[in-house]
C-alpha cells in the first residue's frame, strides 16, 4: 500500500525547502512529506504517535542521516525535540488527515467501509471508540457527534445507540456504519451518513483538536525568524482552528465593533503567506478524490522588529 500526500507541490512550495534546511514533519504518516524535504535537500525530523508509523519512520531513518524518527505526539513537539537536542527549526509541517495506511487497516477501526473493531486508536492506548459509545450518556455523545462531527442528526443518533447498547454493545465499525444509516434514512448529498459520526469519535479518542492547538503553539516556540508553518487540514474544525490561530499570532483581533473599540493589538509573530488558504485542483481531486476536503494553511515566523513595525495583510518573501 502507498500514502498520496495531498497538496504536495503546494505545500513544498510553502515550505521554500533548501539543502541543508532542518524541517519537523509533525505527522509523518506514510513519510510523503519526508520524502520529499529529504529529496529538496532538507534534514527532516518525523513525528507520530501511531506505533506503525513509527516503524515506518525507523526504516526511512535506516536508510539516510539526514532524517530522525521520534515516536510520540505532536502536541509535545518541542518537548520531543528538545530530548534530541533540537530547539530551532526553519519549517513544521503538518498533515492532519489519515494516512491511507490506517484506513485500509481494517483492525483499526477508522474506516466504516471496513469490518472491523470499534478502536479509532492512533496510540494504540486508552478507551477505544467501542468504550466511548458503551459508557457515555445519550446527551454527551450527542454533544461529540454535534460538536466534533457537525451531525445534524446528533441527537437521533444517540439516542439509537443508547437503545441498541441495552440489548449488546456496539463494537464492530460496519454495526455502527448500519445503525447510523438506519437512523437517518441512508445516503445524503453522494456522503455515507456515518462520515460525520466516525469523525467525531476519532476526534474525540484521540483529542485531536486539543493536540492540534498544543502543535501549533510548540511549532510556533521551535520556529526560527522566516521559518514556515504550513498546516493541511480536512474538515472545518481543523481549519477554523488553525485560521484563528493564524490571525492571533499575526496580530489581527477580533470580535471588535462599532460598539466596542478595537482591543490593543499584540506583537505580531506570524505572517500568513499568499492566499489564505489553498485548496487542491481539478487534477489532484481526480487522481486523489480523498483530497477534495484539503485545505492548507501558511504561515512565516517574524523577527522581533518585523512584529513591531509590520502592518496586517503582509506577504512572506521566499
């Protein structure tokens, strides 16, 4: 099996990779991006939580010195990098999507086209997704599926796993793929009705969201002036996280209105480079049609004088 990274090209572009350059793959999944840095020259530090990955990882690292292994989450980044001695980088890339290998594992329980156990575990430790649906109450799984999946039909769905779990628990993906389809009257707008359940119970397993904000502030500490952050992201939780994050750290406030003066702007320390965001083309669709919901994010770490003398809406210089 092989991993398609998406936005590839957009993203090494982001990154400006030079030889020597030292660049975090923060989710080094099936090792695309490491790849690539490693190809531009760069050395490459990967990351990942998920054991298999790890593995992975260890092999590539087998193969080159130019490139590190660390096995845990991103979420302490700078706490892995400081073990090895590491403490200034001049790019942090993360993917945050599934790498193909952990969707086509059926025994990891990501996939609702695949039989298998209720896990969604990407540590391989702690309660799995079967644990969750047999023991929280019907109003806080209705809470994760409406928060963390933006499940219009929480509520229903809930409540159907609360009734089923008296009889036996749910502890097989297609059971909860079937219930759910049953629930809410089968296929919507060409997407199978459990997407958004089984989103929300791996972003709850793993604390996805709650890690990604601990990344993004350990990649912001470990980023040397002009470093690049760039951030591909799946769903709009991700992405709206990572545009908040973004804009506080470039200095632009929110929430101010006619009615309430505009808070002191803080020092900025990110610049967002280009576009926005940048979404994947008709072609990259096509040849990868998991690709269609990727959003990539870029960001440039400022010097301390740039911050205080530079005006919102600057763009990054290669």
């Amino acid at each position: 099996m092989t991993h398609v990274p998406v936005l590839l090209n957009e993203t090494l572009a982001a990154l400006a990779p030079r030889p020597g350059r030292l660049v975090v793959d923060a989710t080094f999944g099936g090792g695309g991006y490491s790849r690539a840095l490693l190809d531009a020259g760069c050395r490459v530090i990967g990351i990942d939580r998920d054991p298999e990955a790890v593995a992975r990882g260890r092999e590539l690292a087998a193969t080159t010195s130019r490139f590190t292994m660390l096995a845990g989450s991103f979420g302490a980044l700078d706490r892995l990098l400081a073990g090895i001695g590491v403490t200034a980088v001049e790019g942090v890339v993360f993917d945050l999507g599934l790498s193909s290998f952990q969707l086509g594992a059926a025994d990891r329980g990501f996939a609702f086209t695949r039989d298998g156990p209720l896990d969604m575990r990407m540590e391989r430790r702690g309660p799995t997704a079967a644990e969750l649906l047999a023991r929280l109450d019907e109003r806080e799984l209705a809470r994760i599926f409406r928060d963390y999946g933006e499940e219009p039909a929480a509520r229903r769905i809930a409540r159907a796993i609360v009734a089923r779990r008296r009889d036996r628990p749910l502890t097989r993906t297609t059971e909860l793929a079937e219930l759910i389809a049953r629930v809410t009257g089968g296929r919507h707008h060409h997407r199978h009705p459990a997407t958004r359940t089984f989103q929300a119970l791996r972003i709850a397993v793993n604390d996805e969201l709650g890690e990604l904000e601990r990344g993004l502030e350990a990649a912001l500490g470990v980023l040397v002036p002009g470093g690049r952050l760039a951030v591909v992201s799946f769903h709009s939780l991700e992405d709206r996280l990572v545009k908040r994050f973004i804009d506080r750290h470039a200095g632009r406030s929110a929430g101010a209105s006619r009615h309430r003066p505009e808070p002191p702007r803080r020092r900025a320390l990110l610049a967002p480079c280009g576009r926005r965001v940048i979404r994947p083309g008709a072609e990259e669709i096509a040849r990868n049609p998991r690709a269609r919901s990727a959003r990539l994010r870029v960001a440039r770490r400022l010097a301390p004088e740039e911050g205080e003398t530079e005006p919102a809406g600057w763009r990054c210089a290669a």
